[in-house]
C-alpha cells in the first residue's frame, strides 16, 4: 500500500490545487444584436448566427412583445447606422 513520504502542508495542498475552480464562460458579441452569446452558438435574443437568420425569434411572441423587439431592434440598427457630423468626428 502506497504511504505518503512526507506530510503535505496546508499551504502546499492549495498551491498545488490552485489553478483548480470553474472558470466563466468565454462569450463573444452577437454581430447583429450586440449581446453576449457563446461561441458557435445562435444568438437567443435576435436569431442569428454568422449573420445570417437562422431561428425566427418573432413568430413565437405574442403581439404585444413582438412590438416591443421590433422597435428595440429597429432603435439598435438606426444607433449603428447613425452618420457623425464634423463636430462630432472633431471631438474624436
């Protein structure tokens, strides 16, 4: 039977088991939404993956929600494709 040579310390036991703990995901941002998604996975909010729409998240939701998703996405592409006047560029 296998016995221990020398007692392991307190100190040594947790050096040793240091780099032993659950790590958080690695998350990249949705292309088209902007929100944190796993890698090689569709976006859950938009649908998307790799630009192209993949799942059609509208045609679950109720009216109501689907008026709301569609003016946070329509508010989310017209913040990107918001041309910058000269002062603005200036301040940059």
């Amino acid at each position: 039977m296998a016995v221990p040579k020398q007692h392991r310390s307190k100190s040594r036991q947790g050096q040793r088991r240091m780099h032993i703990y659950l790590k958080g995901p690695k998350l990249t941002s949705c292309l088209k939404c902007g929100k944190p998604v796993m890698p090689h996975a569709v976006c859950p909010n938009c649908g998307f993956y790799k630009g192209v729409e993949v799942i059609d998240v509208m045609k679950k939701l109720t009216k109501k929600e689907k008026k709301k998703k569609q003016k946070e996405i329509d508010s989310k592409e017209a913040e990107q494709n918001k041309s910058l006047s000269m002062e603005e560029l200036s301040k940059k």
